[in-house]
C-alpha cells in the first residue's frame, strides 16, 4: 500500500500539540481576551485603556452639571510575528510515523516555535519601569530574608495600582531554587500546601501564580559612563530630560529598557529610546516613562541601574498576546495543511506537507503579536 501522507499529518500534529502544552510558559499568563479580533498577518489587535475620572461632589440643581469627558487611550497588538520550523522526512522515516513512531523532530520543531514566541513575550519588558531587588545579586538568596523580595515586588505594584486579582510571578531557575530552599516556601506550616517540599512547586502565594522560566531575560545596560546630571529643571509629567556628564561623544550611553533614577526621590523609570552623548559637556536628552513623579532640578544626580535579570511580577493585563489560525489556502495544491489550536495554552498550530526529491518536507508554522499595553502593572525583580 503506498504511503499515505494524510494519515501522518494528524500524528505530527498531535505530538506538536503536546509539545506547546509541555513549552509555554508566557502565553498562558497575559491577556489574549482580545485574539479573536485578529484574522492574518498584519492585521492589529486594538486594546481600549481606560482613563481616570474624577469624583465630584453631587449639587442638585435645575441646570444639570456639565458632562465630563474622558480620554480613554488604545494600545495596538500588531499580528506581526510569522514563524516557521520546517524540517525534512525520508520515505523511512515517513513508513516509521505511519506506524505509530513520531520522530523527534517533530517535537523539536514546535519547541523551537513556542520558545520564540515565549521569549518574543518576556522581551517587553523593556517598557516596565517598577523594579525592586538589586543588580546581579539572585533573589531569594538568604533564608532569613524569607519572602521580602516577593513582598517588595507586590508593595511595588500596589503602589502603582495594580488590581490584586490575576497576578503573576515569572522567575528564572536561580531565584526558584533559591525560592525552595527557603523555608516560607517549602514549609507545609508556612505556604499550606505541602507541593513547595514534595514537588518543588511554590504555586499561588503572597497574592501571586508563581512559574519558573528558563528564558527569563537578562537586561544589559548602556555605556552609562560619566557623572550624569540634570540639565535643567524638569516638571512634573515631563518624559523627555535634559541631561549632561556623560562621557564625551559616546554611543549608546543609555539604552531602551535601562532603569534610573534621580537623586531627589525614589521613584524609577524605564529609558523609552537609546541616547547618545554629545561632546564637551556629554549632553544628552533622555526619554523617560512614566512622566516625572516629581520635578528635578538642574545638577540633580543620576543613577543608572546595573545589567540585571529580570524577574516579572504583573498583573495578566499588562501584557496582551494574540495567536490566530493562519489559512489553509494551498490544500489542494500539492501540500496537505492539517491546523489545530492547542486547548491548554490556546495556540494555534499549523503543519504543511510537501512532498520533495526523495523526502517530504514538514513545516510547522504560527503567526502571533504581543505588546506591553499597561506598563504600570508590572514590575521587575532584578536578579
């Protein structure tokens, strides 16, 4: 009997299904309540942000009061990001799938899949500005700190009014490790559950679902060298600095995603745009977020946090991910197209089978957009 391709093509698919389950780490925990709205590549996701509105005082009254208006603002998630895993197949090793054997490589083309779209998720973090630990210093690292970097990293966000409901915690290997040989995590008396001891799992504590990451990033700063100083006075709400004392004509002496902050208050902020230094002086405009929370003056100092890694604690609506089904537009025209969307982590798969000189070719493929959409319901745990 010849070799059917169609029934490998639901086998390969499976065992792709189950390697996203296994993988994604990310795409589970943010905000993909909006997903729906996007069909192909290129298409944006519009995300409404609402706006703060005031309170007032009620006056009854004849004249009705005057309407207040509202500026709600809209973030974009543009479905930008299509990727591909293609791998080959000999008529062997077809005869073998059909059998009931599924190559590997199957399994290693997904993975590659998730891990970018994994990882395409965490490097957002260059918009958050809320940071709590110290540089290069792993966290979690003293058990008689016990749980003062989890609870720093909440006092963080609800200082910057997160909702405390659907809170995340994504770690790195190091500070989980750290994590469980803590006793505030491992003691059944302390967490109440007895998973931290018997199956290395911190699970929901101190208002968080805790998940370790091994492609949780590391941030690298910028040149930063200097004695860097406010340029003049800057208001409150002001994102764009003037600054100097950085060395002469230098590239890169700030970089999106570096952390700072002024020597007049604590509040810090994330480097929206890579900055430059001119000569002489070192003059430099940086651009900040958020706005000052308070204004500086000409000669306040700056300080530029370390290269560090960044440990996510967020609410799930800081970050917004939308996966979609691509077309099955070329079935019928010597490829067989077979597409899924996984029930766990939501998503979506596709796998194409071409036939070739003597082999047959395997392409896994996912089309996807993320985007930071409200900076101010994250905060980073430096490690």
């Amino acid at each position: 009997m010849p070799n059917d391709l169609t029934v490998v093509a639901p086998k390969l698919l499976a065992q792709g299904l189950m390697a996203l389950r296994e993988n994604a780490v990310m795409p589970r925990l943010v905000n993909r309540d909006y997903e729906a709205e996007a069909a192909q590549k290129g298409a944006t996701v519009t995300i409404p942000i609402p706006s703060a509105i005031a309170d007032r005082a009620v006056a009854p009254n004849v004249v009705p009061p005057a309407s207040v208006d509202s500026t709600p603002t809209q973030a974009l998630v543009p479905l930008d990001q299509w990727r591909e895993a293609p791998f080959h197949l000999t008529d062997k090793e077809v005869l073998e799938s059909m059998n009931g054997i599924i190559p590997m490589q199957a399994s290693e083309a997904v993975k590659s899949l998730v891990n970018f779209a994994n990882a395409f998720i965490m490097g957002k973090y260059k918009g958050v500005y809320g940071y709590f630990g110290t540089a290069a210093t792993t966290p979690f690292l003293s058990t008689g700190a016990g749980t003062s970097d989890a609870t720093g990293s909440r006092k963080v966000l609800n200082n910057q009014l997160a909702p405390l409901d659907s809170r995340r915690f994504v770690i790195d290997p190091d500070a989980e490790a750290n994590a469980l040989d803590n006793r505030a995590f491992q003691d059944m008396s302390f967490s109440g559950s007895a998973e931290g001891i018997v199956e290395g799992k911190i699970n929901r504590k101190l208002g968080f679902d805790w998940f370790m990451d091994q492609q949780v990033p590391t941030h690298t700063t910028g040149v930063a060298t200097g004695t860097p100083l406010v340029n003049a006075t800057e208001p409150i709400g002001e994102t764009s600095i003037a600054t100097d004392g950085w060395t002469n004509d230098t590239t890169g002496i700030l970089l999106e995603g570096d952390i700072i902050v002024f020597a007049n208050h604590s509040q810090t902020y994330v480097v929206t745009a890579d900055a430059d230094s001119g000569a002489t002086t070192g003059p430099a405009t940086v651009l900040i977020a958020p706005g000052l929370q308070v204004a500086v003056s000409d000669g306040d100092a700056i300080t530029v946090k370390a290269d560090h890694v960044v440990n996510l604690a967020f609410h799930r609506d800081a970050f917004a991910f939308a996966s979609r089904p691509l077309k099955d537009s070329a079935q019928g025209l010597g490829s067989i197209i077979e597409s899924a969307t996984d029930p766990v982590s939501g998503l979506s798969l596709r796998l194409e089978i071409s036939r070739q000189h003597k082999q047959t070719q395997f392409s896994y493929d996912i089309l996807f957009g993320a985007a930071l959409v409200r900076r101010e319901l994250a905060t980073r745990l430096a490690g």
